[in-house]
C-alpha cells in the first residue's frame, strides 16, 4: 500500500513568488492535514480537509491556502512568498480525520524561499 | 501556555539504558495521544498512540498516561544508537471531534555507543 506521496521534494522560490505543493493521501484516506515545520517553531498545524472541504484551520495568514479533489488529493498554495516561509511542509492523511485516527506523514516539501 | 510542551533537549543516555521522554498537555478534553519519532532531514513516522490511562508496550516502547495530571510519556528500554532522533509528542486536542493534531516541539535523543 502507498503512503502519503508529496510533491515536489525540494523546491527554491524568490520573495513574492508564489508556490503550490501537492499531496496524495493513501488509498481510503479521506482526511488531509498540512503542516509547517521550522526549527524555531516545530510543526505547526496549517489546515485540514475531508471530502473537498476545509474543516479546521490554524493560525496561519491568509497568503497560505488550500483544497481538495474529489479524489482526495490535496493541494496547498502560499502566495506573496517571504523569506519566513522557508520550511519543511509535511502532509499528513488519515482515513476520516476523526478524533483518535492515525495520522500518517509523507516525506514532506523543502521550500526555500531566497 | 503552550498546548502541548516538550523539553527540546538533548537527552543523551548511553547505549542499553532506559530514555524516558515526557510531555505534558493544556486541553482536558484530548482523547488521543501520539509519539512521532523523525530523523534529521525525514518526515515524522508513527511509534505508538494510546488513549487510555495506563501504560501501553510495543517491544522496547512503553508509551504512559496519565489524563487526571495531563502528561504523557514515551519509554525506550534498551536505547540503541539508532534510537537517535527527535521524539514528537501530538495530541488531538478536539473530544470527539474532527482532528487537529498539535505537536510538542519535540525532543531530541542521543543514545551513546
């Protein structure tokens, strides 16, 4: 069984550019989560998704945004680029996103912002 | 106050000894608890979850909890060198709700040879 693909694996953008990552959960997940991390301020929660829906939201700008396929696959977009968004952006899919469901990451996204 | 609060270390503990890794938690209401382990430069990967006061084993791991003091820990028997990484401890803060993972900044292990 597949895990939680992301793509791409590493990517380099400029100030004020934008980016959008991709994220196909596992066969029969239908929950997806974006996280950030930083060294500074570990993972932290960006948002999460069911079925094309967006259901929780962190602290995050509005510059950071998100959805979801029919297919379960996710996408997240962060606009206006600045260096501060210079992190590891992991995706984590679980089967319906409940409260005691396992979340499983994929090997996350490097963007470096310059 | 963070919502979920973790030393960030180092723990160094020589090869074969126990690592015991501790988190504490600010929601009452949390029903779920996890413990992630990442290597440097690697996506977290699951250990163990527990929901239930008490303790729970999975081979050398012993995850504990303790709901009525709002703290959770991971013991690692027989440390091995490549039990080395940072331990991350989640807690699903919502009671019987949709999730909203939110993790400790973790811990950083070094088991010595």
């Amino acid at each position: 069984k597949a895990g939680v693909t992301q793509t791409p694996r590493y990517l380099i953008k400029t100030r004020g550019q934008q980016v959008t990552l991709s994220c196909s959960p596992i066969s029969g997940h239908r929950s997806v989560s974006w996280y950030q991390q930083t060294p500074g301020q570990g993972l932290q929660f960006l948002f999460e998704y069911f079925s094309e829906t967006q259901r929780n939201k962190g602290n995050f700008p509005g510059r950071f945004s998100g959805r979801q396929f029919s297919n379960s696959r996710s996408e997240m977009n962060v606009s206006t680029l600045e260096l501060g968004d210079s992190a590891l952006y992991l995706c984590a899919s679980s089967l319906a996103g409940q409260s005691g469901n396992t979340i499983y990451f994929g090997e996350g996204s490097w963007l470096t912002v310059v | 106050q963070k919502e979920v609060e973790q030393n960030s270390g180092p723990l160094s503990v020589p090869e074969g000894a126990i690592a015991s890794l501790n988190c504490t938690y600010s929601d009452r209401g949390s029903q779920s608890f996890f413990w992630y382990r990442q290597y440097s430069g690697k996506s977290p990967e699951l250990i163990m979850f527990i929901y239930s006061n008490g303790d729970k084993e999975d081979g050398r791991f012993t995850a504990q909890l303790n709901k009525a003091s709002q703290y959770v820990s991971l013991l690692i028997r027989d440390s091995q060198p490549s039990d080395s990484a940072t331990y991350l401890c989640a807690v699903n803060p919502i009671s019987g709700g949709y999730q909203k993972v939110t993790f400790g900044i973790g811990t950083k292990l070094q088991v010595i040879p």
